[in-house]
C-alpha cells in the first residue's frame, strides 16, 4: 500500500504506525478526521452509541450536569420553577 487514509469521523488512531482505528466509546466523540483521541460529550448531552461523531441534546426542559453522559436517562427533568437554558 503507498497511501495513508485518515481514520473517519467517531473513530481515532492513538499510535503512530498502527493500522486500526478505533471506536470512541460510549460518551465520547470525534468530529475530526484523523483524531488521535476523542472527547467527553459536555454536560447537558449525552452519546449512547460507540464510533459518535457528535453528542445528543438532552431535550428541552431536561438536563445533565454528567459530563461523558452515556444515555438519554442521564437527561433528567429540570427541577420545580426552573428552566434548561
């Protein structure tokens, strides 16, 4: 072979010279080409699939203050006379 192909978006290559790409795990992401590692999904969002290129919203009204949130269960109802923002 006489070409490199970046790894695709939701997977990432941490070693130099290895072939594989990998997954990012649950609760984590890349929206890059080529990443070398993945991010945790921010707080009032969740990813619930491996190989993400990008988090779910926890829908309105609802939050999350996990960071690497893993499911929509992790979204949860915004207490009495508040709001999500």
């Amino acid at each position: 072979n006489n070409s490199c192909v970046a790894c695709s978006l939701g997977k990432y290559k941490y070693l130099n010279g290895s072939s594989i790409c990998l997954n990012c795990p649950v609760g984590q992401y890349t929206s890059l080409l080529g990443s070398s590692f993945c991010q945790s999904c921010p707080s009032g969002s969740y990813l619930d699939k491996v190989g993400g290129s990008s988090c779910i919203l926890c829908p309105t009204q609802t939050f999350s203050g996990r960071i690497g949130a893993i499911s929509f269960s992790d979204c949860q109802a915004c207490p009495l006379f508040t709001v999500s923002g």
